[in-house]
C-alpha cells in the first residue's frame, strides 16, 4: 500500500502552485454562521428615553440664564428713582409758580389798611378769592394768618348748616371681577417697589395750624418751602407754602396742595412701558432659548441613541428609499461644533464597522486557513495508527512535520498580523532615511543572493531628500519582504533592483511624494492578479518551491504597514518587447 501526501480536498490547483480563495469567497461561506451567532450575543439596543423639552436640563440652564440676564436690568429700570424725583421737583416747581400768583393776587385784593395803619387779610375776601383762584383744578389752597390760624380753606364750602368739608370721591370700579383682581396684584405689587418707602405720613387734625406744616412755618418766616408726604392708599401728596406779603409785610402764607397722581401714572406708564418690553422681550427669549436648546439638545440626544444603538450592535447606518446612509448625516451638514462632533462620530462608527468587519474576515481566514494543515495532519495520524509498514509510517511522520511546521509558520505570521495595528497606533513616528534603509537592506541580501548568482543594486538618487515620516522597523519589514519575494521569484544569473526617487507626478494629490520599487528578472504576475496578490491568504508561488513554505499573508501584511503610513503600494509587470521580462512592486510615501 501506498501513501500519498496529504494535500486539501478543496483546493483544485497543484501544491506547487496553489492559489487561495480570495477572503471574500471564504467570508461568503461562514456569513450565516457568523451573523447568527452575532445576533445571539448582541445586546439589546438601550434607547434613552425621550424627555418632554421643558424637562431638558440643558434647555432649563438656557432659559434660566437668558431670563436672569434679561431680568437684572429690567428689575433696575423698574426701581425708576431718578425718573420719579425728577418729576415730583417738577411739579413742586410748578405749585411754587402758581402759589406765588395766587399770593399776589390775594395780597391785592384781600388786604386792607386798618385804623391803626397797620395791614391785614379779610378772611371773607380771602376765602372768596382762594375759591376763585383754585376752581376748576385739581388744587387745595389753605392760607394761614400771621398767628398760624388758619382762615380759608378751599376744601370747606359755607352751607345753610354751616361749613361744609369737600372730599374728592375715589372712581367708580369698572369690568369684572378678574380685572379687578390683576389690577389690584399689579398695584400691590407696583406699589410695593422700592420709591415710597421713607416719605413722612401726611396728617390733617381737626383743627389745623401753622405749627402742624413745616413748610407753612418756612413760608412765614418768609421762604417758600415744599414737601412730599405719603398720604392714603400709598398715594403721595405734595404741598407748597408761600408767604402772603404787601409791601414786603408778611401777612399770612399760602399752601397749596395736591396729591401725585400725575406723578404716579407716569411712573406707572413708564413701568407699563416697560413691562410691555420686558413681555415681549421674554417672550422672544423663551422662544429663542427653546429654539436653541432644541438646535443643540435633540442632536446630542440623537448622537446620544445614535451610540446606543452602536453599542447594542446595530451598524450605524440606516436604510432609507435611496438605499443606505449614516443615522447621523443630517447632523453631519451642520457647519459648527455639532456637525464637527456628528462627522467625528461618523466616522468613528464607520472605522469601527470597517474593523469589525475586517476582524470578522481575518477569523474566518485563519479558520479556513488552519483547518487546511489540521485536516491533513489528522489524515496522517489516523493513517499511521492503522499502518505497520515503517516505509510508510516514516512518510507519514514527514508529512506530520511539514504539518506541524506549516502551523507554527503560519500561527507566527497571524499572530504578527493581529498585533499590527495595535502597535501601529500606539507607537511615536520618526523620520526615517529611506536611502540608507534600502542601501543597508540590499547590503544584508546580497549574500543570499549569491547564493543563486542573483545580483542586487541599489540605485537612489543624489542630493535629494529621501525621508519619511514612519517606523524604520515596519517599513523595513515591507522592502525584506518584497526582497524576499523577488529572490524567490528570480531566476539564477537574475537582477533585482532597488530604486528611491522624489515622485514628482504627485504633486497634484499635494505635497511631495517618495517612491521606492522593487524590480525583479521573474516570470512576472497573472495580469487578473495585480490587486489580488494583496489579499490575505493569497499565495502565487514559483515552480519548485515547497508547498506551505509561506502563510500568504507577507504581502497582506506590507500593505497594510504602507496604508498606515498614508501610501500605497502596487504590483505591475515588466514588459520588453511586448513580453514580461519581471514584475515590479511600488511603494509610495509621503515625504518627510
């Protein structure tokens, strides 16, 4: 009996030029059971629950804040101090104008010379020009003689029973119950304001005198004197006293009086005026606080679910009629900090699928890859344990070797590639002279060259700056990796050449480029394959070499470097005369 190499069942090339099913074939196989067994560990998608606007506390600290800064200086304009002052000295003002006139004109026409020579007021010509001169306004005048008695009053009217007191009648109450009701919270409140607080009472006894009037006592004295007293209902009351004077004589004093209605409705209208403002103002403020709330709590809630969903498993994406699109481009249009932050969000989403897929593809690579080696090595042994032959058990045993070597190559080569990108991000880049990376390299493999009389020149250009941002260690991984391939793939007596210039060309995709290419005298590439060679797995082997001498994933690997190092790297094939003479492997880097 004889025994044959193990070699897969499904591969249907030779072992001397076996080809792998590219990783989207493989994928494609273990696409149920991936996304079966996905779905049985994902969580559930935890959605926040969605909060009525006004319970938002972003949208409570705004509208706090606007309404305070509106509020402060409305309380201020309120307090109207110097607005009320102003006009309470303006009415004096005009009480002392019109107390002066009537003083004239009672010192004209109620005063006579008495026998004595000396002069005196007639209290019943007084009292009659006192009511002459205050009719039809709202004026109370009082005059008092030299001895502080008072003898007219224009309030006290003479009646069949005597005198008779006028009282000025409050208006009559007007609209409904809840009008009244706003209105008198409005004057409760009004009134309660700083401004009347500290004004002297105004006091009337029953039998008045000079002594019970400051300003009467002043205006006897020969001044003329005003006050602001407070009177009832939280009114105010001005008076005005001057002396009643004929021939510089002093005869009596005049005091008029009035309350501050005036004042107080046009202090009460300004604060109406403001209020108004204030309303409307408030208003817009509200309504522009929950416009900007709304503008900048709902993304955030949205970018908020949005992570949920991320991390209960969803994709990120959501499907609409036109087919698929990110759950956050709406936000990503947005030309500030939120728009910056979805697109951050974004993307991050994306690269996070980008990886999850590539991790997904990688382990059912390494799956299919390691069940190639295990099922033959599982043959072997299930077959040597059946044999007595030791010829047979002796190939048995070099089949399980290769086997066993196979594995270890190619756990090595997985396990270099997973930490990657892991040692990619975390580690510092420098600048790295690619000239005397390429000269040291070719220095290291021109012994093996010799070795099948394969030549190695280095060719880079003079006087040029040939630097790059990266790490020396991985890109020198990529330049002994294409080395090592093009050794391999060179025939005896072959010449491969390493050459590092400034690319010029790519000027236009902006800045300065550096390109480094690795030629080779082989039988070149299968034109179908120039992107495929790339991919994970994938191995296109000369003629001769040892089946399982590369885990396919050196090449994979090189680009993977490259593309973190923002270049690229390609393959093409050389042509003379119409026909291949080697292959070519670029790569392109940033400079430095």
């Amino acid at each position: 009996m004889t025994v044959e190499p193990f070699a897969p069942a499904y591969e249907a090339d030779s072992p001397t030029t076996a080809r792998r099913k590219a990783p989207a074939a493989r994928a494609a196989e273990s696409k149920a059971e991936t996304a079966s067994a996905t779905a049985a560990k994902r969580p559930e998608s935890l959605s926040r629950r969605r909060r009525p606007a006004w319970r938002s506390p972003l949208t409570r600290r705004i509208l706090a804040l606007n309404m305070l800064v509106l509020l402060i200086p409305v309380l201020g304009l309120l307090h109207l101090d110097q607005y009320r002052q102003s006009l309470i000295d303006s009415e004096l003002k005009a009480l002392q104008v019109q107390a002066e006139t009537f003083a004239l004109a009672i010192g004209s026409a109620a005063v006579v010379d008495t026998a004595s020579g000396e002069q005196q007021l007639l209290e019943d010509a007084t009292r009659q020009t006192v009511r002459l001169l205050v009719a039809g306004t709202t004026l109370r005048a009082r005059i008092f003689d030299r001895a502080g008695r008072l003898t007219a009053d224009s309030f006290l009217l003479m009646g069949p029973g005597g005198q008779v007191k006028v009282t000025e009648l409050p208006p009559l109450e007007t609209g409904n119950g809840l009008v009244r009701w706003i209105d008198d919270l409005y004057n409760t409140v009004i009134y309660g304001l700083p401004g009347d607080h500290g004004l002297p009472p105004y006091r009337e006894p029953l039998s008045q005198s000079a002594s019970d009037y400051a300003e009467v006592v002043a205006a006897l004295a020969g001044d003329a004197a005003g006050r602001v007293r407070a009177g009832e209902d939280r009114r105010i009351v001005l008076s005005l006293a001057v002396p009643v004077q004929r021939y510089r004589q002093v005869l009596g004093a005049l005091m008029l009086t009035k309350d501050g209605d005036s004042v107080d409705r046009a202090v009460r209208d300004r604060r109406h005026d403001i209020l108004l403002v204030f309303g409307i103002a408030l208003a817009v403020t509200v309504l522009l606080s929950l416009y900007l709330a709304r503008t900048i709590a709902l993304p955030i809630r949205r970018l908020a679910e949005a992570a949920d969903r991320v991390r209960g498993g969803s994709s990120g994406r959501q499907r609409d009629g036109r087919g698929q699109r990110g759950f956050i481009t709406s936000l990503s249009r947005r030309h500030d900090e939120i728009g910056d932050l979805a697109q951050a969000l974004q993307q991050m989403t994306d690269a996070l699928n980008t990886r999850m897929q590539a991790i997904e593809g990688f382990a059912a690579d390494v799956a299919h890859e390691i069940k190639n080696p295990l099922t033959s090595l599982r043959s072997a042994v299930e077959t040597a344990a059946r044999i007595e032959d030791s010829k047979q058990q002796k190939k048995l045993m070099s089949i399980i070797v290769d086997d066993v070597q196979r594995l270890d190559r190619l756990i090595s080569d997985i396990s270099d590639a997973s930490r990657l990108d892991a040692e990619l991000a975390r580690a510092d880049a420098e600048e790295v002279d690619v000239a005397n990376l390429l000269g040291t390299l070719a220095d290291v493999y021109r012994s093996v060259g010799e070795e099948r009389e394969i030549k190695i020149l280095c060719n880079t250009e003079t006087g040029q700056r040939l630097r790059v941002q990266g790490l020396e260690g991985r890109l020198g991984q990529v330049f002994r990796n294409l080395l090592s391939n093009a050794i391999s793939f060179s025939p005896s007596g072959g010449t491969i050449r390493l050459q590092a210039r400034r690319d010029n060309r790519s000027r236009a995709e902006g800045g300065d480029w550096i390109a480094i290419s690795v030629s080779d005298a082989g039988p070149g590439l299968p034109q179908d394959k120039l992107d495929a060679i790339f991919d994970r797995f994938y191995s296109e082997r000369p003629e001769g070499e040892k089946f399982g001498t590369h885990s396919g994933l050196g090449l994979s690997i090189s680009k993977q470097i490259v593309d973190a190092h923002g270049g690229v790297i390609y393959a093409e094939n050389r042509f003379e005369a119409g026909e291949v003479v080697g292959a070519r492997f670029t790569v392109r880097l940033p400079a430095a």
